[in-house]
C-alpha cells in the first residue's frame, strides 16, 4: 500500500470560491489613514485603565462565558430591549455571517442593492448563498419599485440594507425601511455600522415593535463609532428566533473573555463616544464645504466618511497624488456603479487639513 498521501495533489478550493477573492484594503504605513472608516481617536483613558483592571479578573484557564450574559444584559439595555433581541460575535462581519449560515445555503438567495458594502455579497457567496443585485438610482438611493421587481422575482431569504450606506453614506429613512419590510419576504438586516453618525435609526421600530419589526434585524459594530475596531466586536438586535438561529451556527465560546469585559466596559461611557461622534460629524461638515470648492463631485453622508468623484483627474490619480503626500484614502474607482470615486474618511483636524490640501494640490 502506498505512502498515506504520498504523490496526491492538495485538493482545489471549493469550485464556488474560486472566482472570490478576499477582503483587500491597503494596511499601509501613512501617516494620514483614512481608508478603513475607523475612529481617528482611542477610547477613554479611563476605559482602557478600567479593562486593564478587568483583565486581572479573568480565569484564563476556563471557558469564557458561552452565552455572554453580562454584555448581551449591558447592549440590551442600552437600546431598552431583552437581552434574548441581542447576539453578539466577532465583528459585525461575524454577524453578517451568522446570519447568512443560519438562514442562507443552497437554494436560497440574499438581496443587496448596489452600490452598497461589497462583503454582504461577499459573505452570503462563502456560505453558499445566491445573491441577487439590485441597483440604486444614479444619486445612490433606493428605487422603492427596482426593490419591489428585485424582491419579488427572487424572494430572497434576506434583503440587505446598509444604513448609512457604505461607501456612498446616506442613511436610509424609517419610511423606506417599512417600505421595504413590507415587500420583502424574509428578514430584512440593517446593517448599522455607522449609525450613530446618522439622524435616525431603524433600532427605534425594534424599540417601539411597529410594523414588521419581528423580521428586522439591526447590526451594530464596535469598530466604528466606539473606537474598538482593534477589539472585533459587533451585534444584532432581533426577535429572540433570530438570536437562536445566529446562536445555532456560532461555534461554542466564540466570544472570548477580554472582549466580552471591552464592550461591557465601553457601554460605560457613552457620553465621550458621543463626543467624539459629535467631532466628527463638525469636521465631516469641513470636509464637505471643502469639496465644495474643488473640482469634485461629492455626496452628503450621514456617515464618518465621504464618497467623491474628482472631475478634472483620473481617481486613481489622484489617489496616488495623495499616498505620495502619505495620505491614505479609499480607493473605489473600480468598483461597480462608482466609476472614478474615492472615499474619504473623516479623521482628526490636522488630518483632514492635510487630506484637503494633498487633494487642492493634486488637482490644482
Ligand atoms: C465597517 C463596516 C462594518 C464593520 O465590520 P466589523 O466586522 O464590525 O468591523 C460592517 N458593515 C459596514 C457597512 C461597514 O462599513
């Protein structure tokens, strides 16, 4: 008998991977990043001086706790729900898919309306999931009537929404969101990165259960707006069934225990994350007025980023003007429905000062 393995090839990837590629965002030492949306700000001295004494505590010997009672209590009760509406994982993009491997797989589809956050269609492909595209209207908004054609043809499992939408940053009223549950024939997720940069939230139709709001899901993620992303932690507030499905899928104790006592600590201080919000939404103000003096074409957000088109230069250009000054922004040029696009994040002062001058120097 031969050798176990000897002369046999390595196996290829699954058929339906092999088109995929993966998530690709530039990691590049520059002095002004603003391509990943993170906080340009760490979190509270007193949160890190909090967990530091916190992680003393831990039993790193044992299992942290499987269901991660204390901070799905702490999440619960920050947005005035049970903590049976609350799952939590690593990141939002963990939830994401979660849901797609508890509700998605073959014969099932998911709906995205593009252009919208590229890994929704990315995950649901890894899990096995049909996805089926609608497009936005030329200024990156929802056509009720495109949803009505995409959701009924395919009657997908799951509708996507990302609210503000990354990368073109408007937030999605509460009216297009009921709109939208009310055509849709499975789960609608709301994917709320970014929400507390936006005027409202689909979080108050869970709070106040209005119309449909038992096939809502809202995701929430510390990366953004928390100051976390280093911590990868994200959530969902849904019925309790959807919790038990996501929990159905989750391995066991896939939430570890120092990021469990993070976002338990984090909740603690609300204020300074709104201050912080509150700073970027002043500067997001800036950046804008900004653009508006310069040969671009740009788009409101309700986000922490900016999504423009440089009207005189080629974006990728421009986006290399601007790395060769050490600024580091989103490169979108080539994604579908963003021809010659760039997104910008808002960062500190003196970063936003730098972005706008690189980029008046570029297209001067
Ligand atoms: C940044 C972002 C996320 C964040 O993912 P995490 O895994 O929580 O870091 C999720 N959704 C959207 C639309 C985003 O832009």
């Amino acid at each position: 008998m031969a050798a176990l393995g000897g002369g046999r090839d390595r196996p290829p990837v699954r058929p339906d991977l092999s088109s995929l590629s993966g998530y690709h965002s530039a990691q590049v030492a520059v002095e002004v990043r603003l391509n990943t949306n993170e906080s340009p700000l760490a979190p509270p001295a007193e949160w890190l001086e909090a967990y530091r004494r916190g992680l003393a505590d831990i039993a790193f010997n044992r299992y942290p706790d499987r269901e991660a009672k204390e901070l799905r209590a702490a999440i619960a009760e920050s947005h005035g729900v049970q903590p049976e509406r609350i799952f939590c994982a690593n990141g939002s993009n963990e939830v994401l898919q979660s849901l797609m491997l508890a509700y998605g797989g073959a014969d099932r589809s998911v709906a995205v309306f593009e252009p919208t956050y590229t890994m929704h269609a990315h995950i649901a492909r890894i899990t096995g999931t049909g996805v089926v595209a609608g497009r936005r209207t030329d200024r990156f908004e929802l056509d009720l009537d495109e949803v009505a054609r995409v959701l009924g043809e395919s009657r997908p499992v799951l509708t996507f929404l990302a609210s503000p939408n990354n990368p073109t940053g408007r937030a999605e009223s509460l009216e297009t969101i009921e709109a939208v549950l009310a055509l849709a024939p499975g789960l609608v997720v709301v994917d709320e990165a970014y929400g507390q940069f936006a005027p409202s939230s689909a979080l108050e139709m869970v709070e106040r259960s209005g119309p449909g709001s038992d096939r809502l899901a809202v995701v929430r993620t510390f990366s953004k707006t928390w100051s976390m992303a280093g911590v990868r932690l994200g959530y969902l507030v849904a019925h309790p069934e959807v919790v038990e499905a996501c929990e159905l899928v989750a391995l066991p104790y896939h939430l570890d225990a120092s990021k469990q006592l993070a976002g338990r600590l984090a909740l603690r201080f609300t204020t300074e994350m709104e201050t912080r919000v509150a700073m970027l939404k002043e500067e997001r103000g800036r950046i804008a007025a900004g653009l508006d003096d310069l040969p671009v074409e740009s788009w409101p957000s309700d986000a922490n980023f900016i999504l423009f088109r440089p009207t005189s230069k080629p974006a990728r250009e421009v986006w290399s003007d601007l790395l060769a000054g050490s600024v580091l922004v989103r490169d979108c040029s080539e994604w579908p429905g963003l021809a010659g696009c760039l997104r910008v994040t808002v960062g500190l002062p003196v970063e936003n000062d730098r972005f706008l001058a690189a980029l008046s120097e570029s297209l001067r």
